[in-house]
C-alpha cells in the first residue's frame, strides 16, 4: 500500500491554482509530487483541525477566506457511519 500526503488544491491570491500540502514535508515519507509546502497552508489546517472557524483562520494566516474554507474542510473528520 502506497503512502499518500494529504494535500489540497487552492488558489492564493492572483496565482494559479494547485496543489498544496497540508503536512510538513519532513514528516511526510512520500510528498506529493508536485505538491507545494507553503507554511501558512500549513498552519490553518493545523489550527483548523484544533476547531478554528474558516475565518478567523483566514485574518489570522493572512490566506484568501475561499482558502482557508477548503482547508477547514480537508481538516474535519470524515464522517464515519452509524
């Protein structure tokens, strides 16, 4: 079975989308290819995971609201079943 860093597609500010990792890349055995860390991303999916709301998140990493809303998604639990 094949590892696969989580990471999730976003548009910052005026660039293009893409695809961007949601854990550090040192911890991840196998990143992405073609992935891109950036530290905020990073940050508010951590800080998602803790419960904070997409915007709070995004005033506080600095990141697009529409951002920091696909990072709180990827953040929440899978829903498990009954």
């Amino acid at each position: 079975m094949t590892h696969k860093c989580p990471c999730v597609r976003l548009a910052l500010y005026e660039g293009p989308e893409r695809a961007y990792l949601l854990h550090d890349p040192q911890s991840c055995p196998a990143a992405a290819s073609g992935a891109v860390y950036d530290r905020r991303v990073h940050l508010a999916y951590v800080l998602a995971g803790q419960g904070h709301r997409p915007h709070w998140l995004a005033q506080f990493t600095a990141l697009p609201l529409a951002a920091a809303q696909r990072i709180a998604e990827a953040a929440s639990p899978a829903p498990r079943p009954h």
